[in-house]
C-alpha cells in the first residue's frame, strides 16, 4: 500500500520540487531524474501540448507542468504501469498544486495513455 513515507513517493516528490524550481531559475543540485527529465524536455513538452491544446505550455502553472514533465517522461521510458504513474501525479499535485491541479494532471495524462494505447493497435 502506497503511503508518503514510500521511498518511490519520496523520490518523486523531491524531481517534482527540482523541476519545479528549475522552471523559475538554473538549479545547481539537480537530482539525476531530474537532468534525464529536462533532456528530453522538448518532447514531453510536445505530448503533454497535444494532449492539452488548450494549454499553451507557458501558460500552465509551474508546478502543474513539473508534475506532468515527470510523469510523461516516467510513462514513456520506465516499466512502470501508467495507471501507477497517473495515480502518484495526481496525489502529488493534490499536495502540490492548485484545488483544480489534479483533475487537470488526470485529465491530461489520461489523454496520453488512451492515445499510446490506440497507437499500439
């Protein structure tokens, strides 16, 4: 059972506060993750812009697009399930972001997994 004390949990929650900084400033401690997550920036970029059109990424609060950036890239290069991945975002944006950041997080990242299952077939 997932609980804040999960070290997983933990992990994501300390990319998320380094994504998020980053997007303010250059961060000089920058977790591993986090250097693979801002590397492939542009495209996670891209996906979550297709997903949520009417979101310019500038547009988008900081910590909501952190928040997508790990998740997107954690849906597109690890073996963790999607709904996993899908679940941790939306219960860190509940801690994180705005009263409507986790239905945006799910809605979004729901839009992205239906999409990589439809192009699977």
């Amino acid at each position: 059972m997932k609980t804040a004390k999960d070290p997983r949990h933990q992990k994501r929650r300390e990319t998320v506060k380094a994504l998020f900084g980053e997007s303010f400033t250059h961060q000089d401690n920058l977790t591993d993750e986090a250097k693979k997550i801002l590397k492939q920036k542009d495209l996670l970029d891209k996906k979550i812009q297709d997903a949520a059109p009417s979101w310019p990424i500038e547009k988008l609060n900081r910590i909501d697009l952190a928040i997508l950036r790990l998740a997107v890239y954690e849906m597109e290069n690890l073996d963790t399930p999607p709904k996993v991945i899908i679940d941790e975002a939306v219960e860190i944006a509940k801690e994180f972001g705005s009263e409507n950041s986790f239905s945006f997080i799910n809605g979004v990242l729901g839009t992205i997994y239906k999409s990589k299952v439809e192009n699977r077939k």
